[in-house]
C-alpha cells in the first residue's frame, strides 16, 4: 500500500505500490480578493485628504461663511433683514412658485415616465431627448426665449395684449386671452416650470423600466380599472424615487436664478424671488441683510440635503435602480 510523506517545499509526497515516488498537487487555501488599487498606503491616504480639503474649501467653508455673515449684525439684525416687507414678499413669491410648480412637474414626471417605460410609440425618443432638453440649455437662454415670445414683440404678444375672438356656434363669442406673462407671476412660473420639469421623470423612468409591466397588467387581467392600478400598484413602487425627485426638484425651483432673472424684470415687493433678493441686497452693499436672506437658501438647501440622505439610507435599494442606467 502507499503512504504519503511530507517534502521540504510543504507539499506531499504520495508512494505508490510499487515503490515509485510522486508528488502530490499541493491544497492551497483560498485567499483575499485583490484589492482593485495596487498605490501605497500614503498615496491613498493623500488622495482623502485632498478630497476632505476640497470639500472643506469650496463647500463648507462657504456655507459656514454665509451663516457667519448672517449673523454678524447680531440675531436682531438677522431677524430684521428678513422680516423687512420686501423680504417677506421675495420669501411668499419663492414659496409660491415652488407651490405651482411642484405640482405641475408631479403630473409630467410621472405621466412622461409612465409612457416612456410602460409603452412603446413613434417618437419615444424625441421625448427623451426633449426631456433632457433643459440639462443642456442655459436658463437665461430658456428666460430669454420666453421674452421673445411673450414679450411686447414677441409673436405671441397679441394673446397676450388683445387677444383672441372667435364664435362658436353653441357657445357663441369667445374671447381668448393669455395672462401677462413677462415681468409677471405666469412667466416665474412657466420659466422655473421649464428649468425643473427633468428632475421627476428623470428619477422615475430607470426605475419604472427596470420593474416593467408585469405586475400591471396581472392587476388588469385580475379586473382592475387602470386608475386602480396606477394607485395601488404602480405608485406604491415608485413612492420613494417619486418622493426624491420632487425633493431635487422643489430645491432647484427655489435656487433658480438664470431664467426667473430675465422674465421677472426684478421689480421689488412683486417678481423678486429669494435669489434676486440677494442679488439687489448685495449690489446696494447692504451685505449682511443679502447673507441673511442667503442663509435662509442655504437652510433649506441643508434641509433638502438631509432628507435626501435619510431616503437614501432608508430605501437606497429602490433608489440605486434608478443610478444604474
């Protein structure tokens, strides 16, 4: 019979019956994965420390500033600057922009994503494509192109100024007007509408593509009506993406500063949102009343930040499909 000897490389050797030798293939043990960075452990380390400092130059430490500043004068002044009457109206228009246009990006988000990821049709992809058209466009080019068509030579100004009478024969004359648009509430409106309409469809399309129509049309084919089936199957699997794209959307319409510029005319106690209140305080010097206004921004920005993060760690599985595409 063979028996089996140790060799001084730490392998075996086996000796079969007739007395020749052979080695036996040695076991070895799994070991760790590779680590995918082959740099030193100073180069490492040296590469966080640069990413910390810039995180601290060019983000904390400007935010730091602006809460600073703000409260320089003391908290009277503070409180002053942005209680004075033409603060309190910046506050209620940005506010109520934000109102008007959650809801109006709520409904295209989820009725874009919806036909994108449900439905196939001739020009699905020019609807992408033009959903994604304000990532690319400057808003103050967005804000300028709703002037010149709505302003006082644009070719839609005559809806606007006189416009439009027509009959019909049971309802008999109507008069079709538009609302003032430049310089006015309706042109904040359409202009932050259009700079923030991509966040909610953006958020929800992967998503929706990567569940499918599956669950759907079981809900269909077990007679269910299609509004019964949009509120409890579809929504209740897209309620947190939907929730965290109407947070990014909610805080560019309150930070939008290009296209609300130019359609607004920067009129005080009227078209002035928070960020053209900061604007006009800081070029008239009055620089701690512009970084208490900014520090309110900035509030809502660390709020915004915050609920974002608590979505991410609470449902960042529902959340991650949507970052895969």
């Amino acid at each position: 019979m063979g028996h089996i000897q140790g060799n001084a490389s730490g392998g075996a050797l086996a000796v079969d019956a007739g007395g020749q030798v052979m080695e036996r293939t040695r076991e070895r043990t799994p070991s760790r994965p590779a680590s995918p960075t082959t740099e030193p452990r100073w180069v490492q380390v040296l590469l966080i420390a640069a990413a910390l400092l810039f995180l601290l130059s060019f983000l904390l430490l400007p935010l730091l500033l602006v809460f600073t500043e703000a409260l320089r004068g003391g908290v009277e002044a503070f409180i002053h600057a942005v209680s004075e009457p033409d603060a309190l109206a910046a506050i209620r228009l940005t506010l109520l922009v934000t109102a008007i246009v959650l809801p109006l990006n709520l409904v295209f988000g989820v009725a874009a994503a919806w036909a994108v990821s449900k439905h196939e049709f001739p020009g699905k992809r020019w609807l992408v494509t033009l959903i994604d058209l304000p990532f690319a466009v400057s808003p103050v080019v967005a804000g300028l192109v709703f002037v010149m068509i709505f302003g006082a030579q644009g070719w839609a100004y005559p809806l606007v100024d006189e416009g439009w009478r027509f009959s019909l024969p049971l309802l008999g004359e109507i008069h079709l007007q538009l609302p003032k648009m430049i310089f006015a509430l309706p042109g904040i409106v359409l202009a932050t509408t259009f700079v923030t309409f991509p966040f909610i469809a953006r958020e929800l399309m992967p998503l929706m593509e990567q569940q499918g129509a599956d669950e759907e049309l079981a809900a269909l084919s077990l007679g269910a009506s299609g509004w019964q089936t949009f509120w409890r199957v579809t929504l209740p699997n897209i309620r947190w993406a939907l929730l965290y794209g109407v947070l990014l959307c909610g805080a560019r319409a309150m930070g939008e500063f290009g296209a609300v510029s130019v359609v607004s005319g920067h009129i005080r106690g009227r078209t002035n949102t928070l960020p053209l209140h900061v604007e006009i305080l800081y070029n008239e010097y009055a620089y701690s009343a512009a970084f208490a206004a900014a520090s309110l921004l900035a509030l809502s920005a660390l709020v915004t930040l915050v609920l974002k993060t608590w979505l991410e760690w609470r449902h960042g599985e529902s959340l991650a499909a949507n970052h895969r595409h």
